[in-house]
C-alpha cells in the first residue's frame, strides 16, 4: 500500500504548526482554529502558483532597523553575558546541575525586574508557594507587579501568559511541564521538546521573554540533552562547585551577543551577589613564596581571568608513582610531565603528582600549560615562582613555547592586578602586547621558562 503523504495542520489566528488536529490551538488556545494545510499554503514548504503567497528575498538594506530596546536585569554580569540586557520576546534557556542556585538567580532577576516597572510572571512546577516566598523572604523585599503561579500543565501555563501579558515570565522548570499535545511523561525527550516549542511560540508571538530553567543530566547536558539548544536563541549554563561559594554563569549560545562569555557570583546567605572583579576574588588567600604556585590567565569568553595553578610532587613510597588533576585536563598533565622528563631530565616516574586549579574551576584553555610546568618544575625543584610573576602559553611536545591567541588582554590583566612580569611565548610578543609597569618576558622553550626561577 502507497504511504499516504503527511498533512500539516495550522491555526488560523496564531500561524501556529502542528502534525495533529487538536479542538483549540497549543499556542494561543483559541478554540476551533486548526486547519488542515492544503499542500501549497502549508506554511513552510508553499509553492509558487498563481495567486498564492510569493515569498520575496530583500536585500539588507530593505530590512527596516528595529531599535530593540532591552530590559535591564538590575544584575550587571548577567546583562553582560545576554550580550547588553534582556531582549524582550527572547527564550532563554537556564541549564545548571540541581541546587547550583538557578531558581535563586532568576527569582533576583525577577524582583529587579519587577522593581524597575516590568510586569513579569513566575511560575513554578517544583516548589510550593509556600518555598517561594521562604526564598524570597531570604532576597529581601519585593516590588511591584510580580506575581507567582505553581502549575505543572503548560496549557494553563500558556492560557495565563496570553491573558495576562507579562513583559519577562520564569518556567522552572521545563522537565516538570506537561502539555496534553504530547501523550508522553513529564521530563521525557518529546515532552520537553514539545513544551520547549509551545513556550517559543508563545514567547515570539506575545513577545515574552521567557527564561527557562533546564536541569542538567549526570552528563552535563541539559536533560532532553542538546535538543533544546538549537530551540531557543539563547542558552546559559551555570557552574560551578556546589560547595564553593562562586558560581560561574556561561553563555554556551546567544543569538543576540557573543556566547562563551561569563559572569561571576557569589552565594551568600541572602542570594547571589555578582563579583564584578573575579581575578582578584580567585587570588585572593594564595600563599606567598610557597613553592609549586604559579598565576596564568586564561580568557573565559572575551574575559581575561586570573587563576592560581598548584602542584605538588613528591617522591612516591610505592614505586609507581600517582598523579591527580583537579580543575585540568588529566591526560593533559600526563602529557606535561612526559614533557618536561623527556626535555629538562626531571626523573619524575617515581614521584607522586598532583595538579590543582584553584577555586575549582575547570579549564581548558591550553595557555594554562606553562603554569602547570612551571609549578610542577618550582615545586619539584623546590624553588618559589615569584608571586609578582605571572605566566602563559602552550606547550607542544618537543618543549617548545607556542603562542596563544589574546595576549595582549592577558597582559593587560596582570597589569591591572599589580604584577610587574609576565612570562610569555616568545611568538605571541608583537609590538601591540604591553601594558605599564611590566616586564615582558618572550621565553621560545621550557628550559627557558624555568630559567626566570633559579
Ligand atoms: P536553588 O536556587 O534552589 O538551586 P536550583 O534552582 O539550581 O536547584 O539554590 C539552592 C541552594 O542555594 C541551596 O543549597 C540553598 C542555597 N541558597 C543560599 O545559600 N542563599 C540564598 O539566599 C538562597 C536563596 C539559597
Ligand atoms: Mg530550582
């Protein structure tokens, strides 16, 4: 039997698209709106006959300039990681491991919000009322029209966002939403993309915007894993070590500013507090003149961040010696040892290693490699990096110190923070890489590097 060809249904009102009739539309829930598509109307595949739409390509100039104006969030790090505020009709997915603070965070958003004239909708699916306002209590005193809804079914969800036209609503979270339109469980792949979808709709044609919080799988993605990144327009994750106080949000897309940039909190007691200067904050307490300490910057997006990388090596009692890596890459550091017993014939077989990344960042960045070498080499060799000395670069398999990109940034940082060296590729030292009142040191090879320390 010839497979029949699939049909497509739309609404009549909202446009919106569906594989299945339905008595009321998902999107905009009037009632009696599906259609059944003729084949040339259906929308995204028309076809050109006479009378039909004719979709017409423009030119960029023709297309007229919108000037977006967008919300400020009241919490700068986050208005810097959405790429300069809140668009207005924007989905935003929130994802971040479970307790890492992601209901704090945009309950803050909310009351900033809501403070500055914004009328914006909070809706629940895990908490009771009751734990709101336990939480909000903790932030402080809230403004405002700001209102709060526990609801697990998105078609109630919807009907109230279309009724009641917040400018900016919270979904936390989409694992807990179920829409009738899919017969499938909550939290499952087709239920979750299936919601995703109704709250984009909703989002574009009300011209919400919509912050969705997504928990992330033991795996680290977001649970109904990449599907939904290519959904919405913008996805931030937030890091970090559940039982340090930091928090890192991240922008792993946006589609209205540069992704890869972060933001820096802090947990207190009363919420999440930005820290608007992370390098100082992640060097705060490092020892002095302790050997096997050496500070690097690494770039976290266009920020230049301040780290201190720590080794430890010792001769081993069992023969064979252990490594660990907290915060770089294992095989990395694996590779950095080979490295530097092949090229500075450090007998290191029979030594114990370990490799640590303060304030429990993971980074993998390769202009952290020559920090790494130099504080195994300082704290083999027993010899204190000077702490005014700051250090980057990649290192490649004969030894050799190769460039990084953004050198200048780096520079600029460390000089910003009151270091008066910086130790870095011989290659990455154009003209344009300085910055007042340091010391610019061009090293080509590891032997070199650990030269600055003897
Ligand atoms: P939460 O926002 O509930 O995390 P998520 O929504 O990502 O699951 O954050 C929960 C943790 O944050 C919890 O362990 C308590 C802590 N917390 C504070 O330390 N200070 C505060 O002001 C608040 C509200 C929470
Ligand atoms: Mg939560």
């Amino acid at each position: 039997m010839a497979k029949e060809k699939t049909t497509v249904f739309f609404c009549k009102e909202c446009g919106y698209e569906s594989p299945k009739w339905s008595g009321f539309c998902p999107a905009c829930h009037t009632a009696n709106s599906m259609v059944e598509a003729p084949k040339e109307k259906a929308p995204g595949f028309s076809r050109i006959s006479g009378g039909q739409r004719r979709p017409v390509p423009v030119r960029l100039e023709e297309i007229p300039q919108e000037a977006q104006d967008r919300y400020d969030t009241g919490i700068e790090e986050l208005n810097r990681v959405l790429g300069g505020g809140l668009l207005p009709g924007s989905l935003i997915l929130t994802g971040g491991d479970p307790g890492i603070g992601k209901s704090t965070l945009l309950l803050q958003v909310c009351r900033n919000l809501a403070a500055a004239g914004q009328k914006v909708l909070y809706v629940s699916g895990e908490e009771s009322l009751r734990q709101l306002k336990l939480r909000a209590d903790r932030l402080g005193r809230f403004s405002g029209d700001i209102s709060f809804l526990c609801e697990t079914d998105l078609d109630q969800v919807v009907r109230i966002l279309q009724e009641e036209k917040p400018q900016v609503a919270v979904i936390d979270s989409i694992q807990t939403m179920q829409s009738a339109q899919t017969a499938s469980a909550p939290g499952s792949v087709s239920q979750v993309r299936e919601c995703t979808n109704i709250l984009l709709n909703t989002a574009k044609g009300c011209n919400i915007a919509v912050f969705i919080v997504g928990h992330v799988t033991k795996d680290g993605a977001v649970a109904g894993p990449k599907l939904l990144e290519h959904m919405v327009d913008t996805v931030l994750y937030f890091e970090g070590d559940r039982h340090a106080a930091y928090r890192l949000l991240r922008s792993v897309k946006n589609r209205f500013g540069a992704s890869g940039e972060i933001g820096v909190f802090e947990m207190r007691s009363d919420g999440l507090k930005e820290i608007p200067n992370p390098s100082a904050y992640m060097l705060s307490g490092r020892p002095e003149n302790a050997s096997g300490s050496a500070i690097t910057c690494v770039m976290e997006g266009t920020r230049p961040l301040l780290l201190e990388v720590q080794a430890l090596v010792t001769r081993s009692n069992y023969g064979l010696g252990r490594r660990t890596s907290a915060g770089a890459d294992y095989n990395r550091v694996n590779l950095l040892l080979a490295v530097l017993e092949k090229h500075l014939n450090m007998a290191l077989a029979d030594c114990d290693a370990f490799v640590n990344v303060t304030g429990g960042l993971r980074i993998n960045d390769p202009s952290l490699d020559l920090a790494i070498i130099l504080a195994l080499y300082s704290s083999y060799r027993n010899l204190p990096v000077d702490p005014d000395t700051m250090v980057f670069g990649e290192i490649g398999l004969a030894g050799e110190v190769r460039s990084v990109p953004l050198a200048k940034e780096r520079v600029q940082e460390a000089a910003r923070l009151g270091f008066t060296t910086c130790v870095l590729p011989k290659s990455s030292l154009t003209s344009d890489v300085k910055a007042r009142g340091i010391r610019l040191i061009g090293v080509g090879t590891i032997a070199e590097a650990v030269s600055i320390l003897s």
